[in-house]
C-alpha cells in the first residue's frame, strides 16, 4: 500500500507559482493511482471562488483545472472553514464539488491521518 | 520546426508533433496527423477525439491515462472506457497519441 | 500520529504561525526556523500567542538562527543546533514543512 499524501494548498490562485504547483503535484499523483488528499486553507480558498477568469490575465486556467481532479481520482478535497469565513466565502458556493469543510479540530485530525503531509 | 501540409495550408507542429495552435484543428488535420501514426481513423476513433476536445473544453488540460479511461466511461460506458479499447485504437499510447490527433497539448502528467 | 509543523517565515508577514496553531494536534510540536524565530520577539503578538500556550505547545526553535538575530527564548522552549533538527524529524511520524 503506498503511503497516502496531504496536500494543503494555502496561496492564491493568480499571483505566483505555487497554487499551480500544489494542483500539479495533485493530479501527478492522482493519475499515478496514489491516495491523496487536498486541504485548502489560508488564501488558499480563494481558489475556490466561482466565476474567476483566468483568460483576463493570460493564463492556465486553474480554476478550470480543479475541475479536473475528481477525473484524476483526487476526491478527497477538503476546505477550511476559518479561511472562508475571513475572506467572506460561503461554503455553499465552492467552485468546487464535492467538497468537505472542516473545522479547526477537524483539521487537526485529517492531518492526523495521512502518512505525510505537504503544505505549499 | 515541423510542420503539416493539409489542403495547401500550412500547419505548425511542435517537436513532439502536437499542434502549436489549437484552433489549427480540423477533420483534415486530425486525418493528416493519424497518417503519420499509420492510423485510419474509424467512427470509433473519432468519439474519442471528439470526447478529448469535451474534456479540454471543460477541464482546459489534456487528460492522462486514467483520466482519460474513467471520462470515456462516465460518457460513452464502461465498454468503450476501458484501457484495451483505448490501447487498441490508439497504438498503446492513447492519452498522448489520442491528444495529438485531437489537436490537444501533449498531456503532462503521464510518463 | 504525531506531526512536527517546520516554519520558517516571518510571523509578521503571513499567517503560517497563527493557522498551524489553529489546526495542531495534541500530539503535534513545532520548530521555528529562519525569519520564523522572529516570533520570540518580545513585545509582540506572536510573542504572546506562544507565551500563553507555554503549557500545552512543544516548541523547538533553531538555536543559531535564534542567537543570529540576537533574540532570547523564553524558558519553556526548546532549542536545537541542526543535528538535533534531525532527530527530532526521525522521533515523529511524519514532518509538515509550511513552505
């Protein structure tokens, strides 16, 4: 059984790399078969926000990417509940679905349960 | 740089053969670039071209192997999702060989 | 299972400190690194958020990154040179770097 990996993604969507690198390592390993988890959390749901467009800005469309990840066998996706509810984010209009929402605690414990753990 | 000849329009290749420009692609297109592989596109082959274009649309990347499998289940079923009927009609490589001639990029997460 | 959180950014630049103490587990520690140490700066609020949990927190702080910022750890912390970074990466079970 190969070891099963977190990946907390915790920056914005549009202003550096490393949105795109934590969703790279996502699919990488989900297309690899591996068992993966994904916690947004920080400025990392901003990435969930509806209706972002990425055309405006000339590039890959991330947002349209996570979609994909269900498709690459990454259905654990998880949110911070503490981050939406700073950046003023409902948790029923995640871009996207299906998504768990986690309390602090809760958070605690998914970490908890994973092998290892990457935080970008 | 490589290039494809098709109806006296010039088409501009990567190194690996995929199209530089989406919006390149045509049926034309898609049948000079599976000449090139030896491939005589079938009805069979061109849902799945067709269904790679869906994909990108929507997800604006090119599917890996088992993307590629479960999409084509969800979609067409489980007798066309499979790795055989994929691996049959695309000479063993479908998510890279099936990208190119749907006019896709070169996926990037599969080896 | 047991997590050490690595941390090696400023607290007073981001929110790396403040959410890895939000999502802690029990048995969890962490070591502060880098522009992390600035933390211990007195007078602050990180400062205060860690003084107030001296309790219940493990924290290990990187002994030379400390004293090249010429900052003084409180008592109840815990300093290590880098062979001891290394030992305590082994004694948990996993390590979480906020990068």
């Amino acid at each position: 059984m190969p070891h099963s990996l977190l990946i907390i993604s915790r920056q914005p969507p549009w202003s550096g790399p490393n949105a795109r690198e934590a969703l790279d390592i996502a699919l990488a390993g989900g297309a690899f078969d591996l068992p993966l988890g994904m916690l947004f959390l920080d400025d990392g749901v901003l990435q969930l926000l509806p209706l972002q467009s990425a055309a405006q800005l000339q590039q890959k469309d991330l947002t349209a990417n996570l979609q994909a990840l269900s498709m690459f066998g990454v259905e654990d996706l998880f949110a911070c509940h503490t981050s939406l509810v700073e950046r003023g984010m409902s948790p029923n209009e995640l871009s996207v679905e299906p998504i768990q929402v986690l309390r602090d605690h809760e958070i605690a414990e998914l970490i908890d349960r994973y092998d290892q753990v990457i935080t970008i | 740089m490589k290039q494809l000849i098709v109806d006296g329009r010039t088409i501009a290749l990567d190194k690996d053969g995929y199209l530089e420009d989406l919006h390149d692609w045509s049926n034309e297109v898609a049948q000079a670039l599976a000449l090139e592989e030896d491939i005589a596109l079938t009805p069979d082959h061109w849902e799945i071209l067709e269904l790679l274009r869906a994909f990108y649309a929507e997800y604006q990347l090119s599917p890996a192997t088992r993307p590629l499998v479960k999409y084509t289940a969800l979609k067409l079923g489980a007798d066309k999702g499979n790795s055989l009927h994929l691996n049959r009609l695309f000479n063993g490589t479908p998510a890279k060989l099936a990208a190119k001639l749907a006019g896709l990029p070169k996926p990037t997460n599969c080896l | 299972m047991s997590t050490l959180h690595v941390l090696s950014h400023s607290p007073f630049a981001d929110s790396r400190l403040s959410s890895c103490l939000r999502v802690l587990g029990h048995e969890d520690a962490i070591l502060l690194c880098g522009d992390a140490v600035y933390a211990l700066t007195p007078a602050t609020a990180a400062r205060q958020t860690l003084d107030a949990k001296a309790d219940s927190l493990q924290l290990f702080i990187l002994d030379e990154d400390v004293k090249a910022r010429n900052l003084t750890p409180p008592d109840w912390v815990r300093s290590v040179d880098y062979p001891g970074f290394v030992e305590l990466s082994v004694q948990f079970d996993k390590v979480n770097t906020w990068l």
